[in-house]
C-alpha cells in the first residue's frame, strides 16, 4: 500500500534553487510521508481550454503532468512553490496549477477536502506567488492553511555577466555597481522563514491528524 500523504511541488525552473528548498522544508517539518516533485526542465503544458478532461475528470494533454496524476489523486495534503517572475507566479508553475482544472468537474473532484500550503520566492518579493498559489488552490477546493514567503536570489548576481552589464540590477543594489556577494541573501540567512516553514509543516500534520488510512 502507497503512503504518501504530502505531495511537495517546486514550480520553478530552477531545480535546487530557494523554491525547492523551501518546500523541502515544510515538508519535512510534517513528520509525514512525503513525496516531492520539481517541474525544473519538465514538459509542462497549459490548459489549452479543450474541455476534454469533463466528463471524465482526466486530462488529455500527455506531459509530465500526465505522468504524475495519480500523485495528485493520492495526496492528502500539498506543498506548492513557485518563484516571483514578472511580478507575478512564475509560468511553469502557473502551468502545472492550471491543469488542477482536470478535477474540477462533476461532483468527483478528488481534492475537495485536501489542505495546501504556498511558497512564494522572490528576489524583491515573493509575496505575489504565494497570493496566486493560495488563490488557485481555493478555485480548485484546496483549503490554503498559510504561505511561507523567502528572499530568493537576484539573476544579476547569479549570470556571470554582473557588474560589467549596463542594464544590471547589481547598480542600483550595491553602492559602487559591484557585486558584493554577502548581500546575495540566501535560506539559511533567514532564519525567521524557516522558523515559519516549520510551523506550516506542523499545521499541514495537525489539519491530517484525523486520517485514518493506517499510512
Ligand atoms: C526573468 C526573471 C524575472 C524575475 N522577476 C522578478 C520580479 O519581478 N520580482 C522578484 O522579486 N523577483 C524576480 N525574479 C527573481 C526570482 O524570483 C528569484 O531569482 C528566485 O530566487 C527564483 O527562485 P528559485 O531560487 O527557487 O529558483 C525574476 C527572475 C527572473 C529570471
């Protein structure tokens, strides 16, 4: 018998970046089995509006996110993250939420009753991801139980190009337009969200407690 019970989702493109260490970290603070999945290089298409996925609750569109529907269907609880691009949630991840669109049909819709926590990152900000992921989940049944928000990394300090662009970040960041690479804030320099990281995990194992599917 499978006993998953949190399925743990960075949507950003970046595989080991803040996102994914951040919802590594809810998802530990559970004390649940947890499964965990990054979309970084995934073949993650849109809702292309076909309506194909009505009357039958299954989506049509063959990528990964087909490839990992069953995981979707099985998990109790989810661990979404998604970075800030543009101001807003990062378009794969945006993508992947989409698709939750395939279960919100008929009276079967299998996450009616699940919980969900967001994690938004942002080199400014990582408030607007958290929002939009908190937002869908609502639209798709999921109860959002609270949001962890983290500095992530500025591009500008990370391209190799740097202090040498004309058009860098890194102008306006550091005083003399160089890259002062202590300001390049990173997880473990805040402590305070990984303290709240830890409590999103406990609530996500108090809001499950009540199971009783013996995993
Ligand atoms: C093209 C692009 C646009 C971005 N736009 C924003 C933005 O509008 N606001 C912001 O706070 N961060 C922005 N970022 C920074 C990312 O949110 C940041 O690098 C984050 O740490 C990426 O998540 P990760 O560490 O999980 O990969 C942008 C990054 C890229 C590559």
């Amino acid at each position: 018998m499978r006993c998953m019970k949190v399925l743990g989702i960075s949507g950003s493109p970046r595989k080991d970046g803040t996102t994914a260490r951040l919802v590594h970290k809810v998802l530990e603070a559970t004390g649940l089995d947890f499964e965990f999945i990054s979309l970084a290089g995934k073949d993650v298409r849109p809702c292309m509006f076909c309506l194909g996925c009505a009357r039958d609750n299954v989506c049509k569109i063959k990528d990964y996110v087909s490839t990992v529907r069953e995981s979707l269907v099985e998990a109790e609880a989810y661990v979404v993250g998604g970075c800030n691009m543009w101001s807003t949630l990062n378009g794969l991840a945006h993508n992947f939420l989409e698709r939750f669109y395939q279960f919100h049909h008929l009276d079967q819709n299998p996450n009616t009753g699940k919980v969900g926590v967001a994690v938004g990152v942002g080199a400014e900000n990582g408030r607007p991801p958290a929002v939009l992921i908190s937002s869908m989940f609502q639209e798709f049944g999921i109860r959002p139980l609270g949001s962890v928000v983290a500095k992530g990394v500025y591009p500008c300090y990370t391209c190799g190009v740097g202090d040498t662009c004309t058009i860098s970040n890194v102008q306006g960041l550091d005083a003399h337009g160089n890259i002062d690479m202590s300001r390049k804030p990173c997880l473990d320099t805040q402590p305070d969200v990984i303290g709240h990281a830890r409590r999103m995990g406990e609530r996500i194992a108090a809001a499950l407690s009540s199971d009783s599917s013996g995993c």
